[in-house]
C-alpha cells in the first residue's frame, strides 16, 4: 500500500478544498440552522462533475477512483457534514448500484444524467420495522401485466424529497428454506420522481446534517415499467448489501472530514483562546488532546483510503469499508466531542462550527449500518 | 480558431515569499498558484472555445515544476500544454520573458494570444505587450470584455472611471483582468486527463528568431539591486466618527505628521 497520494489525487483534493472553502463553508451555517437544502450548491457540484467522480465517462461521469470520490466527500464534509453526505448518497447509493447492476437501458436512461449531476439520487431500504434487520421489509411489489405495483413505505431517506430517481427495495415474493423457514425475497426497482402513487410523507426534524432532505417515501399502488426491475428478481437483498458496502466508503469519509474539520477549528481556536495569561494550546491538557485527535484522525483517514483503493482493486471490501465506517464514524464522535470541550462555552454555542459538527457527526455511528451493524460485519467475516 | 494563452506558475502569497541571495525569488521553495489575471485570460479563452469552438495551447515558462500550473489548465479545459524550461531562460526580467515567449509562440499557429495583464510576483504588466511587439502584431491591454466578430476581436478596455471599445484584427494580442470573469473550477476527471496527456518541454534550441544576448539573467536589462519582503503594516487605528468631526480628525492627523 502507497502512503503518498500521487500528484493527480494532490490536484484533486486542492480543487475539492477550494470549492468547500469557497462555496460550501458561507452556507454552512445558514444550511444547519434553516434546515434549508442547498440546492445552489448542489447546481454547482454538478457543474464541476461532482456528482459523477467515480462513474466512468461513457456514462456522463468523470472516469475517477473511489479515492478521488472519498476525497471530495471528505474536503466537503470538513466544511460541512450536510453536503457531504448529499454527494455520498447520490453517488454510492444511487449511481452505485444502477452502474453495477444496471441494464444497458437502464444506464442510459439513469445513470447518464445522475452522473452528470442532471438528476439527484436517493436510495430507500429503511422502513420503520426494517433498520438493522433489513429483513423486515414490508414494502411489496407485485408483478401485474407489464408493470409493478409497489405499496409501502420507507423512512429516513436521504434527499428525499429533493431527488430525482430512487433506488428502491420491495418484497416481490416469500419462499419456504430447508428448514421450513419463511424467507422474504428482496428485489431493487428504479423509481422515478412524479411517478403516480408516490408522494413525501414527513420531513425529519434531525439532530444534525439538518439541511439534507431527509423524507418518508410512500407508495399507494404506485406503478413502475417492468424493465425498472434493478438485477435480477429476488436479489435485491444482496444487491443493497453491496450498494452499503460502498456506501460507507462516503460516510467513512463524511465522517473523517468532520473530523479532521473540527481538529483544524479547535487547532485554530487554542493558539488564539488566552486564559491565566496564556493561550490554552500551551497548557500540556490541551496539547495531548490536540495529539491523540490528530493521530486518531491520520489513522481514520489511511482506513478510509484504504477501503476506497480496495473497491477499485478488490472484487469484495466489505470487511475494508466496515472497518473504515466503524473507526472514522467512533473518530468523528470522539474528535468532535473533544473539539466542543476545548472550545469551552463557546464550543455549546451555534455560532462556532465545532458545536454543528459534534451533532453531525453522531449520524455517523447509526446510518448506512450502526456501528454494531459493522462489528457484526466484521467478527462474521473473521470467524465465518 | 487557435488561441494560445501565455500563463505563469507566481508564488500563493498565503504561503510567504523567499528569495534566492541574488534577490531574485526562490520559486522552488514557495507554494505556487496560476497567476490571477493569467487564470481569468484562460477562463476567457475557454468560453471563447465553448462559443465558436477553439483549440486552446497554454503556454509557459519556468522550472520543470512549472508543469504544474500547465496540468491545471488543461484540467480546466485547455487542450495543449507547453514548458519552455532551460538553465539559460533563469533568473529572466520582462524583456528576456517576453523575447522566450515569443520565440515559443513562433513555432505556433495562432489566431489569438492571450495573457494576464500582469503577474502578482512581478506587477510589471510588461510581458503582454512586449511580444505582442516581437511578434510584430496588434495588442489591446487590460481587457474586461472579449467577443469575436468573423476574423475580427471587439474587446473592452478598461479604464478607472470608463472603458474603450477596440476591434482589431486576428492575429493579435489581448491581456485580461482578473476581473474579466470568474474562472470555472477544474473538473477531476479533467485532472486524471491532464495528469494522462503530454506536456511538450521545450528549451532554448526550441526558440526561433531570438538571440542569447536576449535570454536569461545576462539577457535583462533591469537587475534586481535589493528585494526585501514587505514590511508587514500596523492594523491602523480605526475611529467611529460622523463625517464632519471625521474630516477633522483626519486633517488634525495628517498636520501632526506634517503631511500637510
């Protein structure tokens, strides 16, 4: 494994930082206390190919790595944990699994404008009884003439309301195993926004990323086209394990830019912050806490690079991105909760962006796979 | 049409400025960015292919890390990258820079060349004009608007308080603003192809029609005497005043340090 980032990637993060910097940090607050979209922001990332990073160039993308995609998730969420995760949905939940397991018609159709940034994404597998155990699905799908009917609902979906296609899991059949067990059969479906019969239930009042599009998803006899059956019938479960494998990939990265965001501020704020006639980052406290959050983060960041160059290289990476997922989200929380400490009462207050980030950085630990979600992940591929 | 975009790799500022014992900069050791108004003729170049369609050649010179800030602009969008790099171009003034460029641009086709006004390191605003004189064609400086009208250029000139309308007939040369527009952002696949396209290298056996005495530190007329870096200035003091007691206030100042 090479610890130096070539040239082409250096080049990569400078732009990634200097459009945080410039468009993304002024509206971060605004984003966090409005709870307000920022759909001229995301205007923007379209226009620069950021919703595209890791689709390849035939299909509208920008022919890039997984790195260079977790990268810019990182430089974005170091700014602001709400855009962040905006790309990270989009792309790894979205594009993702059309560009895996899509038709041909089904890329040209979808993928190309998502990947240009013409279209937003989502994906909807959570239900209200369907989190963790994923099996719990009760959203159903049946075949009738030429197209499927979906009925159900599906909770906390990122950009919920603001995408444009969705990726969505339904039951489209129950079987009977060896063992005389009922077991639920998964299928994926594309669903387009407009499509009668689906409509927004409520807008989550959230702790934190409070200007992502967080929605129900509802279907009443909602009719799809046949050919928008996403892979095979009855695969639907493994194809959102997969789609989850590589997106915790962008929220390891969402997680570890909130994280190396905060240790830049609370870097800033202790050389400036004078108490007892000195600055605080003089006390030898304040000195080991900034050393153990600036080696926890390096440590998240090469985890998070290392799952991203196995989804590249690797055929599976899901013990790679659990881990990455698992430390960078407990690194997020941790840093974060440090951050507020160091700063203090001003640290509890919302003008200061380490308050913001410590309540962004919780959503880190629970989705796309809760932290034992992803122990679990782990311990089963050690001890399998 | 062909345009050919002279930019230059200048030190960031934010970075702080080092100098070699000769007084010249230690461009090595400093961190680096495409000059401003360089950055805002390629954004003008680029538009200008995205109107009428272009091919667009940036061109610089400098040490072989200057191939960086070539990498940039054609991860923006220019199609052709040139270095002109060698031990003799160092320690160049204006005339010695622009005699180079131009013996670069010699070996090009063009219809248009565009350059910054001038560079942040150097403030001379010399360089445009200068090979627009060794190329022996027309030159409209400080331009805050640029269109094409069949083989002609229609281009603002900007002035303090106004600003000219000139036409002048391709080929010729224009140096743009900073202000002239807002440069587009790179894309990164744009990065992973420019980091996979050539970047031509040329030294001083690539330059046509100029002569050594012209070239390099012994090729400059002006020689750096001393260079020092700016002496930070105070915050100032700051006073909030309605405007007739802030007249006086300023005037009482300005008689105390016998200014007036």
């Amino acid at each position: 494994m090479d610890f130096m980032l070539d040239k082409k990637h250096e080049m990569a993060r400078t732009l990634f930082k200097e459009f945080a910097e410039k468009e993304v940090k002024p509206l971060a607050q605004e984003v966090d206390e409005t709870e307000v979209f920022p759909r001229g922001t995301v205007e923007k990332m379209a226009k620069a190919g950021f919703l595209g990073i890791p689709v390849p160039k035939e299909y509208g993308g920008q022919g890039c790595d997984p790195l260079t995609y977790a990268m810019c998730v990182e430089e974005l969420s170091k700014v602001c944990g709400t855009t962040g995760v905006i790309v990270s949905a989009h792309t790894s939940l979205c594009c993702d699994p059309i560009q895996t397991y899509g038709t041909e018609e089904q890329k040209q159709k979808y993928l190309v404008p998502l990947a240009k940034g013409e279209k937003l994404g989502a994906f909807g597998l959570t239900e209200p009884g369907a989190g963790t155990d994923a099996q719990g699905q009760q959203t159903k799908a049946v075949l009738d003439g030429d197209e499927w009917v979906l009925n159900g609902s599906k909770i906390f979906i990122t950009n919920g309301k603001e995408a444009d296609i969705y990726v969505i899991f339904a039951v489209t059949s129950v079987v009977t195993d060896a063992k005389g067990r009922s077991k639920k059969m998964i299928s994926a479906f594309i669903v387009e926004k407009g499509t009668p019969g689906f409509t927004f239930g409520t807008k989550e009042k959230k702790m934190g990323i409070r200007g992502s599009s967080t929605y129900e998803l509802i279907f009443t006899d909602c009719r799809i086209p046949k050919e928008n059956l996403l892979g095979q019938e009855g695969k639907g479960f493994g194809i959102a394990m997969h789609t989850l494998d590589g997106g915790r990939i962008g929220i390891a990265a969402q997680a570890l830019g909130l994280a190396e965001g905060a240790l830049e501020r609370t870097i800033e704020y202790v050389k400036e912050r004078k108490q007892f006639g000195r600055a605080i980052g003089a006390f030898q406290n304040t000195q080991f806490q900034i050393a153990d959050m600036a080696t926890k983060v390096q440590a998240a960041q090469y985890m998070v690079y290392r799952a991203a160059m196995a989804k590249a290289t690797q055929k599976t990476y899901t013990v790679e991105a659990a881990q990455a997922k698992l430390y960078a989200a407990e690194v997020a929380m941790e840093v974060t909760t440090k951050a507020v400490q160091l700063h203090g009462g001003y640290g509890y207050i919302r003008e200061y962006d380490v308050e913001r980030m410590m309540r962004d950085a919780k959503i880190t630990e629970i989705y796309e796979g809760t932290s034992e979600v992803q122990r679990m992940v782990i311990s089963s591929a050690l001890l399998k | 049409m062909k345009i050919v975009v002279c930019i230059k790799q200048v030190p960031d500022t934010k970075g702080g400025v080092k100098f070699n014992p000769d007084g010249t900069l230690d461009r090595g050791a400093m961190l680096t960015i495409m000059n401003p108004d360089d950055k805002a003729g390629l954004e003008a170049a680029l538009r200008l292919k995205d109107q009428y369609g272009a091919e667009v050649t940036v061109l610089t010179m400098g040490l072989p890390k200057a191939e960086e800030v070539l990498r940039e602009a054609m991860a923006m969008g220019a199609d052709k990258g040139i270095l002109v790099t060698d031990r003799v171009l160092g320690g160049a003034d204006t005339w010695a820079t622009s005699q180079t460029l131009a013996g670069a641009i010699r070996n090009l086709e063009y219809d248009l060349i565009i350059t910054g006004r001038q560079a942040i390191d150097g403030d001379t605003a010399q360089v445009g004009p200068q090979i627009s004189e060794h190329l022996g064609i027309p030159v409209i400086s400080y331009a805050q608007k640029i269109e094409i009208e069949g083989d002609s250029v229609i281009v603002e000139r900007q002035f303090d308080d106004r600003y000219h309308v000139l036409k002048a007939k391709m080929p010729c040369l224009i140096t743009a603003l900073a202000e002239l527009n807002e440069p587009r952002y790179m894309t990164p696949g744009g990065i992973f192809d420019a980091y996979d396209a050539d970047i031509t290298v040329w030294g001083r056996a690539n330059l046509v029609d100029v002569d050594d005495s012209n070239l390099g530190l012994k090729g400059s007329p002006t020689q750096i005497a001393k260079a020092s870096d700016k002496v930070r200035k105070g915050a100032g003091e700051k006073v909030t005043l309605d405007p007739t007691e802030a007249v006086d206030y300023i005037v009482e100042k300005l008689k105390a340090k016998h200014v007036i």
